[in-house]
C-alpha cells in the first residue's frame, strides 16, 4: 500500500538574533491512509514545528523550510503556490491546535468559525453551511447545536472548545487529521472522551491521524507506530509495541521510566531524565542527548549517529545500540 503522507529530510529552521534555531532537522516519516502514528517528545523537540511545516504554517521569518520533501498523494506540498497550498489545509489536511482559545476568533460566532470553511472548500451556501455546522456541533457532542452554533468561544467550557476545535477539523472530511496536544487544557475524564471522539472520527472516515503528545499513555492506546524527537530529529521509531517494549534508545527508555506504571509498587520513585535539553543554536557536535545519557560513550560526543534497523519495522540512531549494548532495557521492559 503507497502512503498516504511521505515526509523526507525535512528542515525547519528559525532566523533569529541570537542566532540559528535548528527545530527540525532532516526529519523522515510517512502515514498510511487510516493509519495513526504519533509524535512524542519532550517541548522544544520540533514536533509541532514538524506538523505545521507540513501544511505550510510557518510563520517567514523568523522561519524557514530550509529544504525536504513532503509528498500527498505524490504531490509535494512544499511546491504549491500560496493559493494551492490553502486549497489542502482543512480541505484535505486539517489540524487539531493546542489551545482552543487562542485559535478560535473571539468575535466570531461558533457557526460563522464552522461554516466559513464549508463554504471555500465545499462551495455550500450560508443556509447549508450553518445547517451543517449544527450537524457538525451535534456530532462530536455538544448538546443543543441549534443554540450553541449562535454562541462565541468565550461562553463554551475548555472542553466544548476543544469539541468545536474538532467539528472544524472534520468538517471537510480531510484525509489527514494533525492532532497537536488536543486534551491538554481539559480534566482527564475529559481526556479520554475527546481521544475516543477523535478515534471514532477518524475510523468512520478512515481518516489518517498524526498525534503529537507528551502523554506516553496515549500513545500506548492509540497510535500503531511512534517516532520520538528530540533536539529536532527522530531518535527511534517503531511500531508502539516494539518500542514500548524494547526501546532501542536511552532517551526512549528514559521517557517510559518517567511514567508511573500500575504494575509497580506504590512507592516506586519515578526516575526524572537529569539536566535539560541542548540548545538548539549550540548542538553539540556528536548525538545531542550524549551529556544527559547514564550509558554514553567516547563514539556519542564526536559523531551523530544516524537511525539504523534493530528489529522488523524499528530504528533507532544510538552508537551504544549499534554496538550490541541496550542496559536501559531491563529498567523499561
């Protein structure tokens, strides 16, 4: 089966006066239709900024999309004309933001938010955009749709918010759905109303989706494959299983030992990942994760390792790995 979505060595980076932010370096992914796979690191890591470059929603300058392909269908996104290029975004790739209340307009109503996007890409009338926004508003559960589609962002809960921030990602069936931390603001019981929304969306469409996450138990329950980040590249990637299981790099096993774990006794310590991330003006010459890794050696200060298959459908870029040792498996397995 071809992807849906190819990404390859894609490069972001941002101009500033301090100096040059490499936030994505030469990152390589692809999505099957209905698949979903998910992005997960620490902030700062160039998930997001990944994800945006995608559809093109780099804000130049300060940034650049230095150079990479990114393939839909065989066509690359990154060669289509500003007007070509928004004919894609909520038409055929839409994003789920991070903050509701920041990306929704304050003035205007939640119908006029759902239909404008109905009517540029559907061609709909005002009369049968606003009837389907309230269809819309009534699927992904907000009670009282016909009433609701009259209010502004300011008189819905964080939750509702982010079940509007939905109903205008699905509005045009899109083919790719970008998740960027869509139950940050919400409870947790709200957390998991609104992922087991997204997942049904996403299996009734059979609409792909890329979930960018810090919540390692998320990404256990939804995703088929995992690509960790960190300093801007992909580290590992694999199957969810297979990494979860058998994490191929220190700075994976790291995040999984940082989680509380119910098949752990009650006062088992959590183990922190020590220092912080590297400065991605200053990246060290070798691996960038060398000064925080218990297990790096002479080979992780002087050269980047590259990602190298250490199982079926697994990747890792780690030289202690490549050279036989995984010690941090028996601490996450």
């Amino acid at each position: 089966m071809k992807p849906l979505l190819e990404v390859h060595n894609l490069t972001t980076y941002f101009y500033t006066q301090d100096g040059i932010v490499k936030a994505v370096d030469d990152v390589s992914y692809d999505l099957d239709p209905g698949e979903t796979i998910a992005l997960v690191g620490e902030s700062g890591c160039g998930k997001t900024v990944s994800a945006l470059s995608i559809i093109r929603l780099i804000a130049e300058p300060p940034g650049k999309i230095e150079s990479g392909e990114v393939l839909f269908n065989g066509t690359d996104l990154l060669k289509l004309s500003p007007d070509e290029i928004r004919k894609v975004r909520g038409a055929q790739i839409s994003m789920i933001f991070q903050e509701p209340l920041t990306s929704l307009n304050p003035v205007l109503t939640i119908g006029r938010q759902l239909s404008e996007g109905l009517e540029s890409h559907k061609g709909l009338s005002r009369g049968e955009a606003e009837r389907e926004a309230m269809n819309l508003l009534k699927i992904v559960g907000i009670p009282h749709p016909e009433q609701r589609v009259h209010d502004y962002p300011h008189q819905f809960s964080g939750g509702m918010r982010q079940r509007v921030m939905i109903a205008i990602a699905i509005a045009c069936k899109p083919k790719i759905i970008i998740a960027d931390e869509p139950t940050t603001a919400v409870d947790v019981t709200i957390q998991a109303q609104l992922l087991e929304l997204i997942r049904g969306i996403s299996r009734e469409f059979n609409t792909a989706l890329i979930l960018i996450t810090h919540n390692l138990g998320v990404v256990a329950r939804y995703a088929h494959r995992v690509f960790v980040m960190y300093a801007g590249k992909i580290v590992e990637q694999g199957t969810a299983l297979e990494v979860y299981h058998r994490p191929h790099h220190p700075y994976t096993a790291g995040l999984l030992a940082s989680v509380p774990r119910l098949d752990e006794p009650r006062k088992t310590r959590l183990l922190p990942i020590r220092d912080q991330p590297p400065d991605l003006i200053a990246l060290p010459k070798g691996c960038a994760f060398h000064a925080r890794c218990d297990y790096s050696i002479e080979m992780c200060a002087q050269q980047k390792p590259t990602l190298v298959q250490v199982a079926k459908d697994h990747y890792s870029a780690c030289w202690v790995d490549q050279k036989g040792h995984t010690p941090w498996q028996k601490k996450s397995s």
